[in-house]
C-alpha cells in the first residue's frame, strides 16, 4: 500500500469523516479507508471543502498502487505554488505526476444553477507518455458540503470540434466554466497545437456544451 494520503493531508486541518457510497455500503469511514467510485453520476460521497483535495488524492490511489507493483520509482509528494503536487518518477522520468490545486485555489461558483456553491477542481496530469492533460472533477452542492458527480478529463469536458482538442478550465463566471481550449489544425504535429480559444462551457442536464468561443494567440491570458 503506498502510505499517499498521510503526507497529502497535512495542508489542513483533521478529516473526520466521509459518508459512504449507497453501492459500496461503508458509513463514517476515514479519508484513509474510503472507497472511491470513479466517473459515476449517482455517487453520495459528501466532502466539506478542507477534505477535497484529500478525495481527489485518493481517486489517483490505486492507480499509483497499480504503478508501484509495475515499476520501482520514487514517490514525492511537495506543495509549490498553491498546488499539492505528487510525482512517481526515476532517474529522471515521470511516471505518474499530478497538481492538485489546494483548497484556496479551488474554482468555486453555482454551475447547476441551483442556488449552491459548487466546485471544480482542475488538475495537471502527465506519466508514461509525453501526453500532458487536465483532469476534471466536479463537486456539486449539497446540504453539509459537496457531493462528487464526475471526473472529465480535457479531452471528453464539453463538445470539443477535433481529436486531441484539451479544455483547461480558469474560471467560474456567471455560473459558468471559462477555461482555454487548445486544437490541432491541419498540418500540426500532435505534440504541439497552434490554434487556442477562449471558451466558455455551460451546466446543460448534466453535460458541459460549448456556449462561446473567441479565438486567441497562445500566451493570453484568460
């Protein structure tokens, strides 16, 4: 078992509990021991907002595990520049690394448009490959703290217009998703794609649509 969450929860304060999954039948259960369902739209984990970071954390668990047994590397786990970042890498090469962006940082705003706060957590990923993405989860509100609805990664959030197209969200604005989206043209090489959008995503019946897009140079800032 890879010990991730010890060091990875030492940012904040005491994680008392997490209520459990319906489907996995657990209540009360620690950070430590709690059961993640991935990508499932009915999930009942409730979170407060210190215990986010530390869910999302714990999504990336098995994986990390899986890895571990593959391949003997170090693991690091560090916080610069307001994000928590954990890093599986040897001699040099990376083979899982993820920046979680700590509580102060979380994009909060109401994306279902139902009067609650909601988050959205954007993380930096890459491991193995050369493939760097973003992956996307989405805490909706709920009485007493978050629920978890789903983890997109930036190329399945919102109707993308190409293969390899990323969608790195930047903001929460006026119930909203704002965020850069990246897309290959013609003649790009995959590594490197040379047309950028300011683009806006809406909550629509439980899916990110694209409501607007403006074309923008690279270094922008959104």
């Amino acid at each position: 078992m890879l010990l991730l969450l010890v060091p990875a929860l030492s940012y904040s304060q005491h994680v008392k509990t997490f209520k459990g999954s319906r489907k996995s039948g657990g209540t009360g259960k620690s950070a430590n021991q709690m059961p993640v369902e991935r990508d499932t739209s009915n999930n009942s984990i409730l979170v407060n907002e210190d215990s986010i970071v530390s869910f999302v954390v714990s999504y990336y668990q098995p994986e990390l595990e899986k890895l571990k047994q593959e391949v003997s590397a170090e693991l690091t786990i560090t916080k610069e520049d307001g994000n928590l970042k954990i890093n599986y890498a040897k001699d040099g090469y990376s083979y899982f690394s993820r920046s979680i962006p700590l509580p102060n940082v979380l994009l909060k705003g109401d994306i279902n448009r139902d009067g609650k706060n909601d988050v959205v957590v954007s993380v930096w990923a890459t491991g193995g490959t050369h493939a760097i993405w973003n992956d996307v989860f989405i805490f909706l509100g709920a009485k007493g703290g978050y629920k978890f609805y789903k983890k997109y990664d930036s190329y399945s959030i919102g109707s993308v217009k190409s293969y390899y197209a990323k969608f790195y969200p930047a903001h929460i604005v006026n119930g909203c998703l704002v965020g850069k989206m990246s897309m290959l043209a013609h003649n790009d090489p995959g590594c490197c794609p040379s047309l950028f959008y300011k683009t806006t995503l809406k909550f629509i019946n439980g899916k990110f649509k694209i409501v607007s897009e403006k074309k923008i140079q690279e270094t922008d800032d959104i």
